[in-house]
C-alpha cells in the first residue's frame, strides 16, 4: 500500500487504523480492497463478485487472499468501491507516464 493509498484509507476509516477490530484486520481489508477495485474497476462488478461463489471470486480476482472471512470480505469489497477513483486516478498518471517517456 502506498503512502497515498494509506491516507485515502484513512480517511474512510476515520484516521485512526486501531479502531473496530483494529490495525492488521484494517491493513488486511485496505490491500484486499485494492487488490479487488485495481482487478475488477466498477462499482457493479465489485457487487458482483461480492454476490459470486468463492470458486467465482478466485477466477475474477485470482490474487485474493484465502485467508478471508466473511467480515474481512464483505469491509474489502466496500472499501474497494470507495476506492475506485484512485484507480482512475493511478490509471490516468499511468498513461500520463507512458506519454512522458
């Protein structure tokens, strides 16, 4: 996770990472969230993939952790539609940096 990343998340979660069921349950959800929204990059496959089986959801997002319940999977998926400006945002500097080279 970025710095950026970071801040963005903080935001949502209200600055302070140790809330709820505190910072390494947070942090989980923040990279999955990322992982889901940089994968899947709407609002609507994201609800989809959240309504998808488990063998579904590993086809649509093969890098998601197996390791989730389904607390840190449902807060992934809403924080991944949160976040989904900044992947528009990265995916604009990314073709901003292809032009630049």
């Amino acid at each position: 996770m970025t710095n950026e990343d970071h801040e963005f998340f903080l935001g949502i979660i209200g600055g302070d990472l140790e809330v709820g069921f505190g910072k390494k349950y947070n942090i989980f959800c923040c990279e999955e969230a990322i992982k889901i929204a940089n994968t899947l990059e709407t609002k609507d496959k994201i609800v989809e993939f959240h309504k998808a089986t488990w063998d579904d959801q590993k086809l649509m997002v093969p890098s998601i952790d197996d390791d989730h319940s389904g607390n840190t999977f449902g807060m992934s998926c809403k924080l991944a539609i949160s976040y989904l400006p900044m992947v528009k945002s990265n995916k604009k500097d990314e073709k901003i940096d292809a032009v630049i080279k």
